[in-house]
C-alpha cells in the first residue's frame, strides 16, 4: 500500500474517533445536563410571576392601609392627576414633551432668521 493512501486511511480515522468521541460526549453528557437546567429554569419561571403578583398585591394593600386618612383628600388626587398628565404627555410624545415638537423648532428658525445675530459678530 502506498504512502499516501495510509496516510489518508489514518487521517479518516482520526476524524472519525473525533467525531464519534464529540458526538458521544454531546449526546450522553451535555445534551441530559442542558434539558435538566432547561427544565429547572421553565419551572422557576412558572414560580416566578405568581409569586410577584402576591407580592405587589400585598405591597399595594400595605401601602394603603399606612395611608393617613387627610391623604385621600384633594391634594393626592390632584397631585396624582397631574403626574398621570405628565406621564400621558411624555408617553404620547416623547423627548418632544420636553425639548419642543419639531413645529416648535421650525418657527423659532423662522422667527431667528430675520434678526441679526449678535453672537457671531464678522471680524473686519
């Protein structure tokens, strides 16, 4: 037998050990190790959403009864109207709440681009 047929022979060989070993490895091993932690993490999470619910409930409920009766007054329901305005705004718009609508923006160019500017005054 050729040189070059033995090697050849030997390298297909070798690959298939390899193969078969990594293949072995990934079925007998990793493969039943990977499903358990899969299987534990899809259970944790059925606890997980539950248990903050329970939590947030009685969070709420907590926070109520420490309530002062002259804090259901007016003053909380006003307050608390004008921050459920505020947070509408800035969900509806934006950044733009804060920093101006583009509308804003073109009409203050507008406005600025018949003064002279001062702030840039041309060197002679």
């Amino acid at each position: 037998m050729p040189l070059w047929v033995s090697l050849a022979v030997q390298v297909l060989v070798t690959v298939a050990a390899v193969l078969l070993a990594l293949g072995g490895f990934w079925r007998f091993v990793v493969r039943p190790y990977l499903d358990r932690k899969v299987a534990e993490l899809t259970e944790a999470s059925r606890e997980i959403e539950p248990a903050v619910t329970r939590g947030v409930k009685k969070g709420v409920a907590d926070t109520l009864r420490e309530l002062p009766e002259s804090a259901l007054d007016g003053t909380v329901r006003e307050s608390t109207r004008q921050f459920l305005k505020f947070g509408s705004g800035l969900f509806e718009n934006g950044l733009s709440s804060f920093l101006g609508s583009a509308a804003d923006l073109e009409r203050n160019k507008r406005e600025n681009a018949g003064k002279p500017s001062s702030e840039h005054p041309k060197d002679s």
